[in-house]
C-alpha cells in the first residue's frame, strides 16, 4: 500500500513539474508579476501597465486588445486578456 501512494505522490510531482516547465517555454504571456502585488494596488497597476506595453511592443497584443486593456487599466482594473491571465 505504501508504494501505492509513493507511486501516486512521485507521478503528481511529475506532473507538476511538466506543466510547470510547460507554461514556462509557452509564447503566451506569464502572470502579473508577483513583486507588483506586494508592494500595493498601484504598483500593481504601474506595473501591469509597463507589462501590457512590453506585450504591445513585442506584438503579443494587437491595438485593440491593448486599448481596452489600457482603458482599464486607466479606471483601477485589471483586466484579463484572451488567455485569461492578467495584465
């Protein structure tokens, strides 16, 4: 029985681990940046701005997803994009 849930515990590890190297070699965009998220509501904000026109530079988001986004951004909210991670 304890190699029954060895077993299953080591193969949940894998799998962790393989999503996890999965979402970081993917050309979707990662999460908000956890740091901006300690330091308060606006550094978030800021930080989720200067993020969002990373991606519009670098082509991730097209002009009309980047204004809607910035919009909201304008207004306090951050808003999903079409992955549904935050910008």
């Amino acid at each position: 029985m304890a190699a029954v849930v060895a077993t299953l515990i080591g193969v949940l590890l894998l799998l962790a681990v393989l999503y996890d190297a999965a979402r970081l070699v993917t050309p979707r965009e990662p999460r908000c940046p956890p740091l901006a998220r300690l330091r308060g509501r606006k550094a978030a904000l800021d930080a989720a701005e200067e993020w969002l026109v990373g991606l519009r530079m670098h082509g991730r988001v097209d002009a009309a997803e980047y204004e809607r986004r910035m919009e909201a951004l304008a207004h306090g909210e951050r808003v999903p994009g079409k992955e549904g991670r935050w910008a």
